[in-house]
C-alpha cells in the first residue's frame, strides 16, 4: 500500500497541467498567472474556473488585463468588483483512504456486497475503451439532455493522465468509466453503463475498484462531480453514498480590475 503522509492539498481539474494540455490543443490561449493560476482565454474573454486561495483583491489582480474575466472561486469570495453571474456550484469530493467502505451509506455497501457474492468483475480498460466510451456517453447525452465537455476534449487529454474501466458480457463492452489524475487529485470525467450494467449494479464496484486504485498510486482526493439534488437527486445520492465531502463553489463572476 502507498505510504500516504500528510495528505496533498486539492487540486481542481481545471487549475492543472492536463486540462491546460487539452484546453491548448482544442485551440484556446492558456496562460498561467500568478501563484501559479490558469486561465484559459478566447479572444478577448479570459475564464479562469476552480481557483482557491486567493481575496477579493486577489481575483481583481487576475482582471488586468485588457479583456473580460471570469472567474469561479472554489470559494465563496464577494465584495466590490466581483458581479455574481451564475449562482454557486456543488461538487462530491471524495477523500480516499485504506478503507473506503467505512464511510460509505449502508445501501453502499450492501450494493458491493452483492456484487461480491455475484462475482462481479471489472477491468483496466484502453485506448479502445476510450473510444466506445465517448461515442456510447454522446448518445446517453443526447438523450437525457445535459451538458458535457466534447470528445474532442477527452482525446485531447494526456493518455498517461487517464485511467480506464470497463465492464463486459459476452465480450460486448455494457459499462465505463474514464478518470482524469493531475497531482495528488483526480477527477471522474466520462461514464456510461447499459440497461444490462445498470441491471447487474456496475457502477458500484467500478467506482470503489477505480478509487482503490487511485488511492494504491497515491491519490488522496477524488472530485465526482456536480450535484443537482433538483433535477437529478438519485445521481446526488450515488454520489455523496460514497462518503465523499459535499463542497459549495462561489459564484462565477464577472471580475472588474
């Protein structure tokens, strides 16, 4: 088991090195600003997503330049010069540790238990998971309506940032899932599971088997993602089930110099 220490200080997706790889090779201007801040601008528009750490006065510093900022805080900072645009965010980020099922609801771990006795396995996936996991994930969007990054975003990605799994039946991939790691954090990025996957209760153990994994190469936090109790509360369930932290994001704001 990896000798944990102290753990690292988390580390957004979109303030690291991958998502600036990506972001450059779609065709936006990345540029690292101060104390190590990145910001990902298009024309005259600057967007800088997920930053901890930093005042008011801070956030104002990041603003000048000549062009519009916004910004996302990954806390709530308010005050002269910052117009709230879009109201605050809620990410699950799991802390992950040698036994995860400990902080897991008890419908969690009946769930793995079941797959346990079921002799359910999944598996390491590769670049050929990668591919019928954007294609099959598009499809599943299109369908229940809801934003995501593009495939062309999840290509560009570095290949030795992502970790894939898979589940299969009678050789025919039925789920996925795909992470992003970038320092002591990682990020769920893409998932997707059939009707049969949804069936055989896939989700759990990939989750839990992935996090293991991630915990083994020295991750100590795992962001799953947006909640929105409103409009999907069985996916805030799935999520927070797990035992991860719930975190409120600050406003994204138009940021005045």
């Amino acid at each position: 088991m990896f000798d944990v220490g102290e753990p690292a200080a988390f580390l957004p997706l979109q303030q690291s090195a991958p998502y600036a790889a990506a972001v450059a090779a779609c065709g936006a201007r990345v540029r690292w600003l101060e104390a190590g801040v990145l910001a990902v601008e298009r024309g005259r528009l600057r967007l800088i997503s997920r930053i901890a750490g930093l005042d008011r006065a801070g956030l104002r510093r990041l603003a000048l330049w000549p062009g519009v900022t916004l910004v996302t805080p990954e806390d709530e900072v308010a005050g002269f010069g910052l117009v709230p645009l879009v109201t605050p965010m809620h990410h699950a980020v799991w802390e992950l540790g040698p036994d995860l099922r400990a902080g897991m609801a008890r419908n969690w771990r009946g769930h793995l238990r079941q797959a346990d006795r079921a002799g359910l396995r999944v598996r390491c996936g590769d670049a050929e998971t990668l591919e019928a996991l954007i294609r099959a994930e598009a499809v599943q969007r299109a369908e229940r309506r809801y934003r995501a990054l593009p495939g062309g975003f999840t290509r560009a990605l570095p290949s030795g940032a992502l970790r894939l799994w898979e589940w299969r039946q009678a050789g025919v991939m039925q789920a996925a899932m795909c992470f992003v790691v970038h320092g002591g954090s990682a990020s769920y990025h893409l998932g997707w599971g059939s009707d049969v996957a949804r069936a055989a209760g896939v989700h759990q153990p990939m989750l839990v088997r992935a996090a293991e994994d991630l915990w083994t190469e020295g991750v100590h936090w795992l962001d799953l993602g947006s909640l929105d109790s409103d409009r999907a509360p069985g996916l805030a369930r799935f999520k927070l089930g797990t035992g991860a932290t719930l975190r409120r994001l600050g406003a994204t704001c138009l940021v005045l110099p």
